[in-house]
C-alpha cells in the first residue's frame, strides 16, 4: 500500500476489491446501494441518479437507496405521533433526489405549508405518504408506489419497517432517548442501539447488499443517520459478507452535540465498533478548506471541519481518496456531481 500526493489530492491504494466501473465488461451493470438518512443521502442520489438507466454516460446502473427510519422531529415527528407510523421525511428527499429536478410532481412533493392550522410545517410529500400508508396498510408499499408515480430513477426501501427508536449512551453514563434529544444533547456519544434491539430489515433490502457492486455509507449524521442502518438486524453482517466494495463517505464537518471533534478515522472507528468488526474497505475525503467566514459560522455553533488523520486510517487498514468536494452556499455540502464521478470511477 502507499500513498502519492498529487496535485493538492492524496491517492491511497489498496488491495483489489470490487470490479471497478471503467474495467467491467461491456454491458455489465454495477449495482450500488447507498445507506444513510438526512440532506447527506439525498446530495449523494442526486449525483448518482444521472448515471442510472441507459441514458447515463457509462453502461446502465442500479441504485438502491436504504433509508434510516428514526426521525422524531419536525413534520416527521408529528406524522409518526399522530398516525403511528415510521417517519416519511428523509424517504421523501431520497425520492424528490431521484426524481427529475424540473418535474412537477418532484416541486409538489417538496412544497411545505406556510401556514394553515394543523399543515403549517408539514411537506405535501410527507402527506402523500401518509396518505398512502393508511390506504396500502403498509409503509413499504407506500414508498414503493410513490416511487412510481414519481418515476424515480432506483429504488428505496426503509431500513426496516419496525417502529423503532434512537437510544444513546453518552461518555458520561448517561442514556438519550429519541432522535431530537440526541441530537440536543449534550455531550460525546459513547454508543447507539435500537429500540427494539431486533428489529427486521427488508428481504428486498438484504438481497440487493447481497447482489451489490458498491455499497457507499454516507455522507450524514454519524450516529443518527448512518449508524442505525447498520443496527438492524443482520445488516451489517449483510455487508461484511457480500463482495461488494464498500466506501465511507466522511462528512465534510462535525455536527454539535453528535460527533464532536471527531476525526475521519474515528468516524471510521465509531461505524466498525457498532457493525461489530471491520466493514469499510475505502473512505472518501474532503480535501478543500471551509472558508474563513463559513467555519467561524460553523464553530459558533460547535462545529468544525473534520480532520483528515492520514496515518490513523493508515493503521485500520483503509483505502482513502482525498478530493475536492466542497461546495459552499449558506452551508458546506459535497459536489454531487464530483462526489457521483469519483465514486465511478476512481473506486477500485
């Protein structure tokens, strides 16, 4: 193994893994599933979706998107209180991601209510869900034919259909329940589990980690986002097992209260520990500075950019890239475009 600085970008190559898109044969489609939650998941389907069906630049694609089920805040909160049900709102952004963009029905499910006694706060999409939950009498389902009729380039399926809760155990001993406490809170997360512990993914889940050629974790809250995915059972054993290539996508900043002062390794660290072993082949990194004015904006919140410990993957035994990712507006996002690309065609 070694690493080769070139060009302000560090290459680490490793052992071969998974057949890499530009090597495969003619024809050959490369099946990818992609885990997370939150705004971070749907950034990565947008750049990815361009690549899905054979209008794409490389041969077809398929994509899978499995969703975190957790969210208790917000329009999602309400919904799942109200009518007990799991969370529609990062299901939603990974369909309106997958969708074309000009779409009306992509701009309706995104269109949320200003006002109105009852509406005010909640998506047109995280309603149509609902909606269709209680016609179907099943979420999955409900996904499944939203996802029709927003003709969606991949699939998505919930990471289970179990109506399951965030538990965390702080360094201090103390224990969070709820997605909106934790993230509230106060204090490193020393561990999250699952409220049931056992819940059941999808069998259409577990089979497309099975038949995948790329499996890519992020970018998203750590512990929220990311990690519960791996929570359910046989999950991450799914994934340790399949020969798919797997990819960390590191987050660009740390987030207040969840992942404070993490590094890119101990973000690593943090994902093996609850998967019960090594399950990261390769970790993408940013390697463009926040500006000046964004990252003060971010550390009077208690954020930061997360550090790029070189030598601390070194020792795990990971691959890494480090690129230019970065995009700024009010806030640091990965370049879906680059991000999609990279992933592509530089992931062996």
């Amino acid at each position: 193994m070694h690493s080769q600085q070139t060009g302000g970008k560090t290459d680490r190559t490793g052992p071969p893994k998974a057949l890499a898109p530009m090597d495969r044969g003619k024809g050959r489609t490369l099946r990818i599933v992609a885990l997370g939650g939150g705004t971070g998941l749907a950034t990565l389907l947008t750049g990815l979706k361009k690549y899905v069906g054979p209008q794409g630049p490389l041969e077809p694609e398929e994509l899978t998107a499995l969703v975190t089920v957790t969210d208790d805040g917000g329009s999602s909160g309400r919904l799942r209180r109200d009518f007990r049900m799991l969370p529609p709102g990062d299901i939603r952004n990974c369909m309106v991601a997958l969708s074309e963009d000009a779409a009306l029905l992509a701009r309706l499910f995104r269109y949320r209510f200003a006002s109105g006694r009852g509406l005010k706060g909640h998506s047109f999409g995280n309603l149509f869900l609902t909606a269709l939950t209680h016609v179907t009498g099943d979420f999955a389902e409900a996904v499944k034919l939203s996802s029709e009729v927003l003709a969606i380039r991949g699939q998505i399926f919930p990471s289970t259909t179990q109506n399951v809760t965030l538990r965390a155990t702080l360094e201090d001993g103390r224990r969070v329940d709820g997605e909106t406490r934790i993230t509230a809170s106060k204090g490193r997360i020393r561990r999250i589990e699952l409220v049931p512990p056992n819940a059941r993914p999808l069998p259409e889940a577990l089979r497309a980690v099975e038949e995948a050629d790329l499996i890519t974790i992020g970018p998203g809250s750590l512990f929220t986002s990311m990690i519960p995915n791996l929570l359910v059972r046989g999950m991450a054993k799914k994934i340790r097992q399949s020969k798919a290539t797997k990819v960390f996508i590191c987050n660009l900043m740390t987030q207040p209260h969840e992942s404070i002062g993490l590094t890119a390794a101990q973000h690593v660290e943090a994902i093996h520990d609850h998967a019960g072993g090594k399950l990261i082949n390769w970790v993408v990194l940013n390697g463009k500075a926040v500006s000046p004015a964004l990252l003060e904006k971010y550390r009077r919140q208690g954020a930061d950019q997360v550090r790029n410990d070189l030598e601390a993957l070194d020792r795990l035994g990971v691959g890494y890239i480090v690129e230019d990712l970065l995009v700024e507006d009010r806030v640091a996002r990965h370049d879906p475009d680059k991000l999609a690309q990279l992933l592509l065609l530089r992931i062996p």
